[in-house]
C-alpha cells in the first residue's frame, strides 16, 4: 500500500508540473474558446472590410461555439486598429479582419507604420477575394475600356480620378494603368472611399478604381459604367465587362482580399482551431451562396504559412509599383 500511495503522488505531481510548465499553450487551447471573442474591423462601419467581418464572425462563431463580437476601430486608413490589435494578448481571444489595404499596401507604402504586418501577426487565413472594378460616371461618353482609353488620350490631362486616399490600392492601381496605356488623368485623392464615390457619382470626377462589392448597386442601377475587372474570370454579375488579362494587361489582374488574424505569438493549437473553424465556413455551401451575393469570391485553401507567404509577396508587388513608376506619396 505504501508503494502504491507514493506512486500515485508522484503521477499527480508530475502531470501538475507538465501542465503548469510544459503544455501551457496546450492545456489554454484545450479549453479554447471559453469566452466571447473580439473580431476587430480596422474601418468604420459599412464598406467590404466590414461586411467581411460580420459575416465572419456569425460563422466562425456558430462553429466555435462561442460568441464573437465585431469591434470597429477605425481611422488613418486601418492602421490605428490593426496596431492595436498588434499589441493584444496572444490568446485567440483579439482577432482581426486582415485587407489589401492594412496588410499590403499600408506596409508598401508607409515608412513609419505602427505595425509590422509580417512578423507582428499570425495569419490564418484568407476569407475571400474580391475584384476591383475599373468605373467611370455613367455620364461620361465611353462604353468600352478602348474607348475609354482613346477618349482620355483625345482629352489629356482634362479628366480625374478617384481614390481614397495617398497610396490607396485605388491610387497605385490607377497609376499602374496610366502607365501602362499612356493616359494623362489627374489623382484627386479623398479620406476615403465613400467620399470619393459620393464624387463620382455626382460627377466631379469621372474614373475609380475599387471593389466591386461596394459598388454593384450602382453600376447595376446605371449610375456607375464597370468597363473592366481585375479577377480570375469574368463576374457573374457583369458578364460582359472583360477582365484586365483580356485586355492583356495582367499586371493589373489582381483581385483585393480580407482574410483573418491573431497577434503574433498565439498558440498553434489556437490558431490551428481557428483555420479548421474556418475551413469549416467556407465549405458550407450557404457561404458560398453569401459571397456571390454581393460579389465576393470564395477563396482558395489558404494555410496559415500560405497566407503568410500571400502577404510578403504582395507587400513586395506594391512596393516594386511605387519604385518603379516613382510614385508621390505626399
């Protein structure tokens, strides 16, 4: 009997120092999640990074099982909400809706970012692609991207342009295209998409680029002319509008994305849990259906390390634009 007494303490000691000092990171993911989850939107309410979110957290959420409330920290194009996410606990517990524009071009562009959208995060994975649409008011007498190009070559320097912003995706994508079919046209930059749209639908400026998301109403209702899209096929719901490697301008073909992420340093079994949860959304049928609702694309599997890899390279796509065609970002 005393054999057997010391035998079983000496278990219960040794499983109490494995799970206090061995498995930590083991023994949080056992019980994960356990409370609700925050999922921050680095944007104000309302545009595709948000939809993203929201649509995200009612999905994951039912597949984790727990709560997951969508937190809007916008301001200075996404930065301010992502570095604070940066700076969160590593417990799966603060996440984020990563986008082109917070984990691509921001980090391209921007010396001084707050953040380091490589090694200060732990992507999971992406949710979705979208395709960017190259728009103009409807008013102006152009129905093809040829004969816009013709039009704006007749016309230098008479026509402007819209983004949302200094080193927006919509401002390195325009100036890409200049470049590449010779056009004169002035960037008028906005704080903000919306601002900028508002602009072009009332004629102020004529010519965007930007998602298609935010804006099939309006091409749908005629006061917006798609002439051309940056996607790997045509969309459904533009049948006739030709994608940018048609117009063999591939350069220009890249679609926007959003996908989700954890501060560096979160358990594996963590981020592990999340991406199997992810998987799990984005099989569902009922999501793929969501997405091309509104003009998403349902993405391909992207592991963690895989969107890792996503990020850096795009990063590095952005960055070769602005050296390459000495871009002004001021």
């Amino acid at each position: 009997m005393k054999h057997t007494f010391h035998r079983r303490h000496l278990l219960g000691a040794s499983a109490g120092i494995l799970g206090s000092t061995v498995l930590p990171g083991w023994a949080q993911a056992a019980r994960y999640p356990n409370r609700p989850i925050t999922l921050v939107v680095p944007f104000t309410p309302g545009g595709s990074v948000d939809i993203s979110g929201r649509a995200i957290a009612e999905r994951l959420g039912k597949v984790l099982g727990q709560t997951i409330v969508v937190e809007n920290r916008g301001g200075a194009g996404g930065a301010i909400g992502t570095a604070q996410v940066a700076k969160s606990a590593p417990d799966g517990y603060t996440l984020i809706v990563t986008s082109q524009t917070t984990h691509a071009v921001n980090p391209a562009v921007t010396p001084k970012l707050p953040y380091n959208a490589e090694t200060d995060f732990a992507p999971i994975t992406l949710v979705e692609r979208l395709s960017n649409v190259l728009l103009v008011n409807a008013a102006l007498p152009v129905k093809t991207f040829e004969e816009f190009v013709a039009f704006v070559r007749a016309h230098p320097g008479k026509w402007n342009y819209a983004s949302s912003g200094n080193g927006s995706v919509a401002h390195l994508s325009m100036e890409l295209l200049k470049a590449r079919a010779g056009l004169a046209i002035t960037h008028v930059p906005y704080k903000g998409a919306g601002v900028a749209l508002n602009d072009l639908l009332a004629g102020f400026v004529q010519v965007t680029w930007n998602n298609l998301t935010s804006n099939l109403s309006n091409i749908v209702n005629g006061k917006l002319r798609a002439l051309a899209v940056a996607s790997p096929q045509r969309v459904a719901q533009l049948p006739s509008v030709p994608t940018f490697n048609e117009l063999k301008l591939p350069e220009l073909n890249h679609t926007s994305w959003t996908g989700l992420a954890a501060p560096a340093g979160t358990p594996d079994a963590i981020v592990s849990q999340l991406y199997e949860g992810m998987r799990t959304v984005l099989g569902d049928p009922a999501t793929k259906q969501a997405w091309e609702a509104r003009g998403a694309i349902l993405p391909e599997a992207m592991t963690p390390d895989q969107y890792k890899l996503e990020i850096s390279e795009r990063i590095r796509f952005y960055r070769d634009i602005v050296k390459t065609h000495k871009i002004g970002l001021d």
